[in-house]
C-alpha cells in the first residue's frame, strides 16, 4: 500500500462530537444512564405516593380527598415518567456542552487545527505544527464510525478524530475501507 496522506481542521465542535458519540456508544455509561433514569423515576413515584398518602390522611374523610391525594401522585408519576423519557436527551445535551466548555477553556494545541494523517502499512501518523504521533495498528483498539466521522480509539476513551467531511469523497471509501482492514486485523 502506497502513503495516504490526510489533511484536515480539528475543531471544539468536532471534539464535542466525539465525546457526545463515545458516550453515547459506552456501555457504562448507557449502564448507568438507566440506573439513573430507573432511580429517578422510583424517588418521583415513592414521593408522589407519600405525599398522596399523606394529603388523604390529614384532611378529613371526604372523596374530595381522596381526589386530592390521588392527583398529587399522579402529578409526580406524570413528571417522573416524563424526566424518565427525556434524561436522555438532556444527558447527552449536557455533555455536549460540558465539552465544550472544558475545550475551550485552553489553547488545546494538540488537538485543535490543522492536522496531517499519514496511513501505511505499519500504522500511522498524526501530527500538527505542536505535536507527532506514530501509532502501529496493533495499537487501536476499535473503530466507530458515523456519517460525519471515524473514530480510531487508541485507548479505551481516547481517539484519532477523522472528520469525514474534510476528506475528498472518491478517497474516503477506500481510505475507510483500508483503516477498517488494518484495525480489525489487530484486534
């Protein structure tokens, strides 16, 4: 295989991306999503029932109520179903956000601008005006991919960002197609 070479933009938002696409990807974090939605929805209902139990057993004996009692549960059942369908959403809303604030808060050299990918046999290499790095391919662990980018994961949280965008597209599908080969022979 002859040197493919790759020059792209690396920005705050393409970062952002990849930290919203690998936890969105992370079985641990898709774990502890549901424990979390599961233990809100659970302290939403046992408060709805508590206060309902409450509101029916202070206030005198009428069917009014008992109305009253049976409508605070369900308000908070209602509110506790709804934040269970949403945290999602706003899970990943609020980790896109946190990103990039945390980007943005250096100059993030490495990371940011211009960058040169070299592919070939051996692995490959990554560099810009502040930093070289030459990975073998034993050295990826997996590859993800999008419509938008590839992610060439060289530890278990950390990846090589390829926006797909940046790349010419009669090279891509042969430049993907090579990466995928080369990684999956490794791992």
């Amino acid at each position: 295989m002859s040197n493919k070479v790759l020059n792209y933009i690396i920005t705050i938002e393409d970062l952002a991306t990849f930290v919203e696409h690998h936890q969105r990807n992370s079985k641990n974090f898709q774990s502890d999503l549901q424990r979390q939605r599961y233990f809100v929805l659970g302290l939403f209902l046992l408060f709805g029932l508590l206060l309902g139990i409450i509101l029916i057993q202070s206030i005198s004996d009428t069917p009014e109520d008992f109305v009253v009692g049976s409508l605070a549960f369900l308000f908070f059942a209602i509110l506790g179903l709804y934040i269970f369908a949403h945290l999602p959403h706003s899970m990943g809303k609020t980790i896109r956000s946190s990103a990039e604030k945390t980007y943005s808060g250096g100059k993030n050299l490495t990371l940011l601008g211009k960058h040169e990918l070299t592919i070939d046999d051996a692995g490959l290499t990554t560099r810009n005006d502040y930093y070289e790095s030459t990975y073998s391919w034993a050295a990826f662990e997996k590859l993800l991919s999008n419509s938008e980018y590839i992610f060439l994961y060289c530890s278990a949280v950390t990846a090589i960002i390829i926006p797909k965008n940046k790349v010419i597209e009669e090279d891509w599908q042969a430049i993907e197609s090579i990466l995928r080969e080369k990684v999956l022979a490794t791992t």
